[in-house]
C-alpha cells in the first residue's frame, strides 16, 4: 500500500508539473496571439497608408498631365498672339499707313 501511495503521489505531481507546464504554455500562447495582433495592425495601418500614398501619386501624376496639355495649349495660344503682334507690328509703320491710305482712296474710273 505504501508503494501504491508513492506512485499516487509520483502521479499527482507529474499531472502537476503538466498542467503548470499547459498553463505557461497556454500564457505563452496568448502572448504571441497579442503580439499577432498588434502586429496585423502595424501591418493594416501601414497598407493603408501605403494606398493612400499610391493615390495621391496617381493624383499627382494626373494633374502633372494634365499641367502639360495646358501648358502646351498656352504655347499655341501664345504663338498666336506672337503672330498677331507682329502683323499688327508691321502695319504701324508709316509706309504701311501711306499705303492704307492710298488704297482707301477712291481710284480714279476710265471714262469711255
């Protein structure tokens, strides 16, 4: 009888020593769990942030676009007015003036 009490109580303590070593390995589990978690979040939080980034550059790069298309339009509206300028530049001089003159007036008709 005493040795089957001193197998009870080598028993008991073993199941003893197992449940501790469950229980830390349970703790242990739960603090990797939380540790998951947090950094799921870090990861969320930076993906988010990431896409964010993505579209504001796609913003950026269509306005940049669309700058260019302006730009080139206001080079062609700018080399109008250039044109329009130098003809109008031309005509201020006083030969051009002595010309529009003459030619106002009314010619003289064949008479026959």
């Amino acid at each position: 009888a005493d040795r089957r009490s001193a197998q009870n109580i080598t028993l008991l303590e073993a199941v003893g020593q197992m449940q501790r070593e469950s229980v830390r390995a349970a703790d242990k589990r739960m603090a990797l769990s939380a540790e998951l978690l947090s950094a799921d979040e870090t990861l969320q939080h930076f993906l988010t942030s990431t896409e964010a980034t993505y579209s504001e550059i796609a913003i950026t790069e269509d306005q940049e676009a669309e700058n260019k298309e302006r730009e080139a339009e206001l080079d062609k509206i700018q080399q109008k007015i250039m044109k329009l300028y130098m003809n109008t530049k031309d005509k201020e001089t006083p030969e051009f003036r002595k010309k529009s003159v003459v030619a106002r007036q009314p010619q003289p008709r064949a008479q026959g």
